[in-house]
C-alpha cells in the first residue's frame, strides 16, 4: 500500500523511529496503517522487542546504554539517509526534546516529527520558557524567571514568596532536580545542594525559586498546531496521581474542571504555544490550586506518555495527525468540531514495587496476559518470556480503558486489572487496582499528595478491599445528565422549601454523581 503522504507538501514515505518498548510499537502501528515503511533500531538489549520484529527493517545500534544506542543521534541521522528515510519520529524520552537532534535532523535535510528546534530550545528550559510566555497573559507560579545562584538575593526572594518553596533545575525534567525548602534557615545550604545537583544531573546549574502550591492537581492540555497557523486544544488529561513528581495515573476529562475553566485553560494553553511558535503536538502543563487557580509549569514539545486517554475521548489519532502536519498537510479539524466522548482512564505498568517505595524490579516477563473486551486497550512494549532490562524507563505498557462516564470507566480498569494476569517482576498492577477502590479518587476529590495521604505500601496493598458500594457500570450519562437526574430525583423526594436550599449546594460542580447519589 502506497504511503497516504505520498501527495503531500513533504512527502512521507518511510520512517525512522528512534525510540523503544511500547512508544516505538506504537509508532510503528500507525505508520503501517498510513502505508509508511517503518525503520526501528534497537539495543543489543532489546534483539527480542515487538517493535523489531513488526518492523519493515530493523537495525543494531550498540550496546544496551542508552548513551551507546538510543541517544546516538548522528548515528540515527545517517542510518535515516542511508535507509532513504524522508522522517525520524523521536517518541518521548531520549533525543525528543533535544534541540540540537532537532537542528542536526533538520540539517539533514529530514523532517523530524515533532516541533521545530527553536520551540524546543525554548521549552526545553523552564526559565526561558517563563520568560517566553510573560506578556502572553499566562498566570505563573509566583516565583523567579531567572537563575538564581546568590545565596542572599535568594534569600530576599525567598522571604517575598514565602514558606514553603521549591528550588528547581531549569534544565529539569522528570520530576528530578526538586527541592522543598520549608524554612530560611534551609535555604543556604539548599540552594548549593540543589546547584550542584542540577550541575550533575542535567550538565547545567541554573536553578530558581518557586512558591510550593499546597495540594495542587495537575492538569495538563492537549495541543495541535499546524504550518498555517492553525491551533486546536483537545481538551485536559489529570495526571495527579503521582510517585516522586513522576505521573502513573492519568485521566480525561478531569473531575475538576467546568466548561468555563477548560476553556480558560484550553485558551491559555494555544497563547504559550503561539509564544514560541509552536507547531505539531505538545502538551503545556498547569498546577491547578484549591481556589480553580492555575499556573504554568511548562510545555513537553513532544508526544507524551498518557496521550492515548485523548485519543480515546477525542477519537483522534495524534500519531497520524503529528505525521500529517510534518508532512505539511493543514490540521483537519477546528476547536468547534471538538467533543468529549466519555472518559478515558491509563495506568502505567511499571516494572517497579509499590510495597518497597516504588523502587525498580528486575526479571523475566514469566506469564504476561493482559486484558481484551469492549473499551479496553493495552499499548505494550514487551510480551511473555522477555527480560527486563536494567537499562531504561521501567515502563512495561499502559493499560487503557475507555467507557461512557468516570464510573464506568473506573469499573472498567477494574474489570481490566481482574483479567490482567502478569507474573514476574513486581509492578503497579496491585496499585492500580487499590487506587480504583478508594473513595477519594472514586470521588474526584485528590490532589497529587494522594499517595502521600493515603498510600502505605504492603499495609495498603494487602488490606482486603472494601466491597464497592454501588456498580453503576456502563451508566450512559454524561456528568452534567446525571447531575440534572439527581436534581429531579431530588425534587420528587423533597417537594417541600427544603429541595430549595438543597438543590442550589448540591449542583455545584464539585459535586460528583457519586457525592450527590449518597446524599439522595
Ligand atoms: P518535571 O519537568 O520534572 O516533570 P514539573 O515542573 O513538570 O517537573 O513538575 C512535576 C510535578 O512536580 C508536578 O506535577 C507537581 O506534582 C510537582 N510540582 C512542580 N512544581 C510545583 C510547585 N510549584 N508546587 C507544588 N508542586 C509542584
């Protein structure tokens, strides 16, 4: 089958993915189904992967280290032109967000799937990025938009902010290079910690000041833009459920948010992509406080792990569409033609024990069957019998569910994590299923301390759970039916002055069908 790009603007016959596991098999699904011819490589460690053997060509690229294989990036480029490449798809991770790779492809003469490198260079540090947003109107965390190294103008600063504080890496990425300060007398030593910290971890010292939001939700926006000009934002993923700063549970649409708070975020997000020019899919993240305030913490130039929970609800593809815009084609769809089809739920399955602090585990996939039935979707980049290797990101695959409403998709991802049978190393897999049975995140009501405040490994995990009070599952309506259900109910119940008062306090969008039911 021809490439569907082959009348393109640019052209898009083959491409070269540089990337691994369960992001490059995802890639490569949807170059097969576009009739690109997909080129993977892999690492003396990865000779077993799926997305070797499901490729048209695959190429050895060095020994298991990363910095011997995967972020090879001169390597990668001539392998692209030897191979007749027209593209190389980054994934996520690895050379995606680094601006020189971007310039090295570009110079090429290739087409690198993803932004241009110039938004990268200014995304891809958290003080220029700042900066690059201020005049855009985009609320900021309070806080400094500059490096600071100075032990006392940190200190003026810091008494401005206040207590609590984080220092952060610019350069940072991953949920590393953070620092909480909770008092002045921290702040010296702090300071030279996290320098020298940032120094080791990302080859640049740059750190600045931030206020710390107290139980905040982070929420991030989907974007699109194309070479015209054109932006769409495809609504909010909730990725609060968090172990060391770093997302394993993520959601759309949030719990949280209302119609006229997606818009403002939505909007906001499309302002900081036109402050650096944006063009492809990114993703502009936000913390959300107690009071619906949000602030901009910093946009990922690329695809990021949790996108299949808006292809779910969007019924978009992002990876044909992040390949149609490199190509040069305009964007298909406008902001109007935008809808939320039901709600999506992603665990992500690492290789990694919730009962001894979420630390690393090894071993053989002994017995690997993951889930199949309506709404229910596993993007994986290892199968039965394959190793874990030591090497890289313990992510395994993501277990996606997609249903009509929350709850259902909430009784789905228990369905799903029931069915799911994986021996081997240790995973996420029982966490999943804890966080699925606890009131607060049934509720709607976390924020990303909930592992904190609720989470106590074995303890938790053995703990039979509670029996789940009421299965609503595949309950057609949408939030704001099942809101205008319970207030009729509501009315029928209480047909006296009462329901006056009631009804006011009960339909306030913090409510959840959940919250509301137990009060009928
Ligand atoms: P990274 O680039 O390392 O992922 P981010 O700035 O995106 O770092 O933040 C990751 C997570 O760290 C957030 O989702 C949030 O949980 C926490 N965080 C970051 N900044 C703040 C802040 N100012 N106050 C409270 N929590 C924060």
């Amino acid at each position: 089958m021809p490439s569907v790009l082959a009348n393109a603007p640019k052209p898009i016959h083959k491409v070269l993915i540089a990337n691994r596991g369960e992001i490059a098999y995802r890639i490569l699904r949807t170059a097969r189904e576009m009739g690109i011819e997909t080129v993977t490589v892999y690492s003396e460690a990865d000779r077993q992967a799926p997305h070797v053997r499901h490729a048209d060509w695959a190429f050895p690229i060095g020994p298991p280290p990363s910095t011997a294989s995967y972020l090879r990036g001169e390597h990668l480029i001539r392998l692209a032109l030897e191979q007749q490449c027209q593209a190389i798809h980054p994934g996520y991770g690895f050379l995606s967000e680094i601006a020189a790779f971007a310039k090295a492809v570009e110079k090429a003469g290739l087409l690198l799937v993803g932004p241009g490198s110039r938004s990268m260079e200014t995304m891809g540090n958290k003080v220029t990025a700042k900066q690059a947003v201020s005049g855009y109107n985009i609320p900021l965390v309070p806080g400094t938009n500059h490096p600071v190294s100075d032990p006392n103008q940190a200190a003026e600063i810091a008494q401005e902010i206040g207590f609590p504080l984080l220092i952060k890496a610019a350069a940072g990425g991953g949920g590393k290079g953070m620092r909480i300060v909770t008092k002045i007398e921290e702040l010296h030593e702090a300071l030279h910690l996290a320098i020298s910290e940032a120094t080791n971890a990302f080859g640049d010292g740059s750190v600045f000041l931030e206020k710390y939001i107290a139980t905040p939700r982070h929420i991030e926006i989907q974007l699109l833009a194309d070479d015209f000009g054109n932006m769409v934002y495809l609504f909010e993923r909730e990725c609060s459920i968090q172990r060391r700063h770093q997302k394993l549970i993520e959601e759309a649409p949030s719990s949280c948010l209302d119609t006229t708070l997606r818009r403002a975020m939505g909007e906001a997000a499309i302002r900081v992509a036109q402050a650096c020019g944006y063009r492809n899919a990114g993703t502009v993240e936000f913390l959300l406080d107690n009071d619906n305030r949000f602030y901009f913490l910093e946009m990922n130039t690329r695809l990021q792990v949790e996108h299949p929970v808006t292809e779910c609800i969007t019924g978009l593809d992002l990876v044909r569409l992040q390949f149609e815009i490199t190509a040069g084609l305009p964007l298909p769809i406008q902001q109007e033609d935008l809808r939320i089809n039901g709600h999506s739920i992603e665990l992500r399955i690492c290789a990694e024990d919730p009962r001894n602090q979420f630390l690393p585990d090894l071993g053989k996939l002994i017995r690997f069957h993951p889930p199949q039935g309506p709404g229910v979707r596993l993007d994986s980049g290892y199968e039965e019998g394959m190793d874990i290797p030591v090497h890289y990101d313990p992510l395994l695959a993501k277990l996606i569910v997609h249903a009509p409403n929350r709850l259902a998709a909430i009784a789905r991802m228990k369905r799903a994590l029931d069915e799911f049978e994986l021996s081997g190393p240790a995973t996420t897999l029982d966490f999943g299923r804890w966080v699925m049975n606890q009131p607060a995140f049934v509720e709607g009501q976390f924020d990303t301390g909930f592992i904190a405040k609720y989470f106590r490994g074995a303890e938790s995990l053995d703990t039979p759970l509670p029996p789940w009070e009421s299965s609503v599952e595949g309950d057609p309506l949408s939030p704001s039916e099942q809101i205008a259900v319970a207030a009729i109910v509501l009315q029928h119940r209480y047909q006296s002055q009462e329901s006056n008062t009631i009804l006011p306090t009960l339909t306030k969008s913090s409510d959840t069908w959940h919250q509301l039911w137990k009060k009928i």
